[in-house]
C-alpha cells in the first residue's frame, strides 16, 4: 500500500473528517495513474507544528466558515482551538506516525472546485489539484514510521479501528 506524509495539523484534520481534499501541484495525468480510486495511508510528518499556522487556520474558519481554507471549520475548530490552547502546540496529535488510511479520489482543478468563493491565494491557483480523501479508517494506535516525499511504500502493520 502506498502512504502520503502530510504534515500536521493536516493529517489529523483529515481523519477527523475536517479536511476532505489534499491540495498538490500535480495530478492523475501526469503522476501516479494507479492510486486514484486506491486506499492509502495518511501519514503524519515529523515536523512540529506552527502555532502561527494554527492562529491563521483558526481566522480562516471564523471568518469564512472554512472556505478560505478548505476545511469544515465545525469539525476543524475543536481540534485547532487545542492546539492552539497546547503550549507550543504540543502533545495534541501525532507527529511521525501513520494515522490510518482514506480512498484517494479523481482529482479535481482548485479553480473549479472553488469557483465564486473565497480562497487562500497563497494556495489555491489553476496548478494545484484538490485530491479528494474518503471512506477515512483510523489506525488504533497510530504507527510510528518515518516518512518520505511523495508517495512511498507503507511496510507497516496495522489495523483500522
């Protein structure tokens, strides 16, 4: 199976449901064919997270409900407020582990998908590629594992919840 390092706090937002696209510069046509349609693992990076990035994410979801990041700012909010509460950002969710896995979907042009809406310009443009994530199983625990760039081979056991 293939794994895909995300840093977080995107990763755990993905498997709470909160973030239901993995935005990439590149797309089915040009990279990776096989996947779309696979189950992958979601793997969680090893670097720490921002509080800067938190602070920012928390404005996008009060303000514009999560569309200027796109996030579901009701499931992403409870998550950001603790880290954000967490001194440094730290001890809330995992860093350098496999969380669980997703189905990876067709993905979709960013312009397309948020068309009329407010988006993150720094983000959001006509080369990035919204990757759609569904059908998210938790692994009970999360695996540590290191990651890479890219997709890589996940060589681990485990076992969804």
């Amino acid at each position: 199976m293939k794994a895909l390092t995300i840093w977080q706090p995107w990763a755990t937002l993905i498997m709470i449901g909160a973030k239901p696209y993995e935005f990439r510069r590149w797309d089915y046509r040009t990279r990776d064919r096989g996947l779309e349609g696979q189950r992958i693992v979601i793997h969680a990076g090893a670097r720490p997270v921002k509080p800067v990035e938190i602070q920012d994410l928390i404005a996008r979801c009060s303000e514009y409900q999560g569309i200027a990041s796109g996030l579901r700012a009701d499931k992403a909010l409870p998550l950001l407020q603790r880290l954000n509460a967490a001194h440094k950002c730290l001890g809330v969710v995992p860093l350098a582990a496999g969380l669980g896995s997703a189905i990876l979907g067709k993905p979709r042009r960013c312009t397309d998908l948020f068309r009329g809406k407010v988006a993150d310009s720094d983000r959001i443009d006509e080369h990035m590629w919204a990757w759609p994530l569904t059908d998210i199983l938790p692994f009970e625990p999360p695996v540590e594992a290191r990651g890479a760039q890219g997709f890589w081979h996940w060589s681990h056991r485990a076992e969804a919840a």
